[in-house]
C-alpha cells in the first residue's frame, strides 16, 4: 500500500530585526506517530517526512505516512526546531531572508495541494501581526486568546440580588436610619435603573472589527 499524505497546517509570521518573530509554523496533523520509524529530513530549501502512525489499542490501523515538499524560500535549518507528542509534530522554521512581507505560500510551485491547509489557531494577518504573541507550540491555546476575558460576567449574577433591597427597612434600627423614607429611596433607585448597560452589562455593539474572517488559504501547494 501506497504511504498516504498527512494533512499539514502552517501560519508564518515575518520581521525585519526580529529573528523570533519571523518564522513558520507547521503542523504535522497526525496522532500516535511512531517515534522509532520516523525519518525527519530538513534542509534551507526543502523537508521530508516519514513515519508509521496509528495505534492498536486504541483501535486505530497503523499506517505509512510520508511527503516531501521545497519551501517558497529558504529557510534557516539550524536555528528551526521540532517537536513531537502524541497528537503531532510541531515544527518552527526560521525563515532565511529578514523582511516585513508573508510568504504568499508555503510552497515552492504554485501548484493546489489539498493536505496543505492554514492553521486557523496561529494565523494572524499580515498588517495585524505587530504586538501578537507568538506562537509557542501545538499545545498553545493561541486561538482562543480572547476567550478568557469572559471570565468578568458571572460577576454579573450578583446584580438580580438589588431585588431584595427592599428588605433594607429592617435597618431603621441603625443609628442614623431615622426618619428616611425608604419608599421614596426605592422608587428613586427604580428610575435610576433605566440608563446604562443592558442585561448583561456588555455593549452589543462591540464586535471585533479586526475580525474581517479568516485569512486566506495559500495559493497553492505542491501536490504529491
């Protein structure tokens, strides 16, 4: 049987003076990879990739993966790096040439390579990489950065509980208390509650405007 291609997901991200910042992103999408029959090739120009994946216990067939492909431009072997765990290989490739502009592919011919595809989780634009933390490895949770600042609304279940400040007349008892009309008090408060932030306190209006959808694919890759 014929190794089949695994599926391949990259970002970049590029710089000028910054070394760390001007890199490639690649993901070999493949769970329970062999360690013992991989064969791992990488140079300036290209990378190669083998190995037996799969895992009986789990069910799962152990098959033969395998492609080769030349990168769009080179690369600094050397200084890239890889890791594997048991969902993938994780890749960071330093590219070569320090300049402003994305790659417009990751490959080298302009060829549609189905297996190739962007990784949503690490891809930022091209005009709205300044400040964006890098990506660490495939264990990141990069794509969900904005997730927890959520965490302010169950804050906002305390705001049902004003409902029983009515019960404040049984404060008269406290020094200072006398003579106020808590009638009064409450139905000031009550039109009070008309202005501000809705039910759940967050302007409706406030949708990401640098979320203009997802980037877009590559041009193409080459296909194997």
């Amino acid at each position: 049987m014929m190794p089949q291609h695994p599926e391949l997901l990259w970002a970049q991200r590029s710089s000028k003076t910054t070394p760390d910042k001007n890199v490639i992103y690649l993901t070999v999408n493949l769970p329970d990879i062999k360690e013992s029959s991989l064969k791992f090739g990488l140079s300036e120009t290209s990378l190669q990739f083998s190995a037996t994946a799969g895992d009986s216990a789990k069910g799962i067939d152990e098959k033969e993966y395998s492609f080769e492909l030349d990168f769009f431009k080179e690369i600094n072997a050397t200084e890239s790096t890889k890791r594997l765990n048991s969902r993938s290989l994780y890749l960071v490739l330093r590219k070569k040439d320090m300049e402003e502009e994305y790659w417009p592919r990751l490959t080298k011919e302009k060829v549609r390579n189905s297996h190739i595809k962007t990784d949503f989780s690490k891809w930022v634009d091209e005009d709205e990489q300044d400040g964006e933390a890098a990506a660490n490895d495939d264990d990141d949770m990069s794509g969900m950065g904005g997730m927890p600042g959520m965490g302010g609304m169950p804050g906002m279940g305390g705001m049902p509980g004003m409902g029983g400040m009515p019960g404040m007349g049984g404060l008269g008892g406290m020094p200072g208390m006398e003579g106020m009309d808590f009638e009064k008090m409450m139905a000031e408060m009550g039109s009070a509650s008309g202005g501000g932030a809705g039910p759940s306190g967050i302007d409706d209006d406030g949708d990401d405007s640098d979320d203009d959808g997802p980037p877009p694919l590559e041009d193409a890759e080459s296909a194997k």
